[in-house]
C-alpha cells in the first residue's frame, strides 16, 4: 500500500478500463489476443495520454478488467500483444522516416542541380544582356528559380522529419511500457450495454 504514490510519480501511468478485454483489439482478426492489432480507439487513446505525460519516465498501462476467471485468462496474453503491437508500429514509422529522407536526397539533388544551372544562367544573363531593366530581371528570376527549386529538400531536412522521429521514439517507448491487469469487482458496476474505453478518474 505505501508503494503506490512512488509508483504513480516514477512512471507515467495510462489507465484503461473496459468491460471486454476483446475491447482492446480488432474484433476481425481471427489471431489470438497476443497476435492482434490494438482497436484504432485503444491505440489513439493512449498514445494521446502518452503525449501529455513527461518524456523521461517509464510508461506503465494499467488495465482494469471484470473479476472473472475468463478476462483473467485472457489478460495474461494482452501484455504481449500490447509489446508486440507498439513496437512493430515504431518499425513502421521508422521505414516512413527512411523513406522519408530517401525523397530529401533526391529532391537535393535535383534541386542543387537546378539552383547550379539558373547561377550559370543568371552569370550569363548579365554578361550578354545590355538592357539594365531585363538584365536585372533576368538574374532575379533564375536565382528565385533555383532557391524556389529547393524549397521541398529543405523542408524536409529542416521541418517533415521531427513529427515522424517524434512518433517512432513515442512507440519504441510505449513497446517497453509495463503492461498490468487489474480486475473490478462486477457487481459494483454493471457492464454497459456498449463497448466503450473509459479513463480512470483517479
């Protein structure tokens, strides 16, 4: 008992409480609970909590369940799936952000191929061009073309990356959490007629 406060402040704590462990999971696939997919709902109710909460602790997702023999049965396979689940969607963000920079080295490429070519084109407009006003013009218009070239490489490398790296470090966090069931009594509260994912008050 004098352990739980501690507990509550080392780890950020993610509660969930449902009426049906198969709640938690796509009522579809035909796998076994460590084997399936979290529901849409399981998954962007915690990583919403996850989000909030400080990134240099633990995570711990605590799931309250029925008091019966068959949730409890149940629930000693989620805790891997939960694993399981975050870590292959990290892999997948991972493969995203590889894919990611693979567009940004081409579009450099591209980019510092073209932004060479309008300089040249530029230099050349002003060495063969009499008119002020035009060779002005002309010089203005490559350079803007070749800068204008490059704006996507940039974007990438400077901004597109950081939600993604984000996101990937989040999962491979959430893949180490401490998953935990914690059945209620049912005779305290009756199930509710609709599946639903309710967050604990605490």
């Amino acid at each position: 008992m004098a352990t739980e406060p501690t507990s509550r402040v080392a780890e950020n704590l993610i509660e969930i409480r449902v009426n049906d462990i198969a709640q938690l999971f796509h009522t579809l696939d035909p796998f076994p609970f460590r084997e399936k997919d979290l529901a849409d709902e399981a998954e962007e109710y915690i990583v919403s909590w996850a989000r909030e909460m400080p990134g240099n602790r633990p995570f711990k997702i605590v799931v309250h369940i029925p008091d019966n023999e068959l949730q409890q049965r149940a629930s000693r396979e989620f805790v891997e799936a939960f694993n399981r689940y975050f870590g292959g969607r990290a892999v997948v963000i991972q493969r995203d952000l590889n894919e990611l920079f693979r567009i940004g080295r081409r579009s450099l490429l591209i980019g510092a191929s073209i932004l060479a070519v309008c300089f040249l084109l530029a230099h050349l407009a002003g060495s063969h061009l009499t008119e002020t006003a035009f060779k002005g013009l002309a010089e203005e218009s490559f350079l803007i073309l070749g800068w204008v070239a490059n704006w996507r490489p940039l974007e990438i490398f400077l901004y597109d990356w950081w939600p993604l790296a984000h996101r990937r470090d989040l999962y491979n966090r959430l893949a180490v959490a401490a998953v935990e069931a914690k059945p209620y009594s049912i005779n305290i509260e009756a199930p509710s007629p609709q599946a639903h994912i309710d967050r604990i008050q605490s």
